[in-house]
C-alpha cells in the first residue's frame, strides 16, 4: 500500500540580500498548501516604517500556494529598518 502524501509545510522566513530584507512565505511540501493564514506575535513596519507589514493581505488569505513555490515581498532596507528598530531601544 503506497505511503499517503505529505502534507504542506509553509514556513515564514526573513532574508537579507544586497542591503534589502524581505519576508518569504515558503510551500516546503509535496502538496499545495490552502487557504494559508501567518500570524505575528508583535506588529511590526516596513518599507520606511510607513506600512504594517503584519496587516498585508499576503499573511491573512493566501488562498493557493503550489508546492515548492514561495512568494517573496520587501520588508525594507536593512538600514532604515535597524535604525527604527534602534531608536525605540
């Protein structure tokens, strides 16, 4: 009897490349992951601190993830999101 499909495995990651952090929201697994809903522990801002990050659609109905894909958004530069982060230390 063949073994059943894995299911999804979406995982959420930070990556800093050439000055720019991004979010990625990553289908790790065989299947399609459905109706994908991320959730933060603490608010945070990007691009310039003008922009709820946490709030952007992309994390609250993500309908249809193909297995192996990921979606990719800029959180912001890593100057400008380090030197907020530091101002409020």
């Amino acid at each position: 009897m063949p073994e059943p499909a894995a299911d999804p495995q979406v995982i959420v990651d930070f990556e800093f490349e050439r000055g720019l952090l991004s979010i990625v929201v990553h289908n790790l697994g065989p299947r399609p992951a459905l109706d994908v809903k991320v959730e933060f522990d603490k608010p945070f801002k990007g691009l310039g601190g003008a922009r709820e990050m946490n709030r952007l659609t992309l994390f609250s109905k993500l309908r249809f993830l193909a297995p192996g894909k990921q979606i990719r958004t800029l959180l912001d530069s890593t100057s400008a999101y380090f030197a907020r982060r530091s101002r409020r230390c």
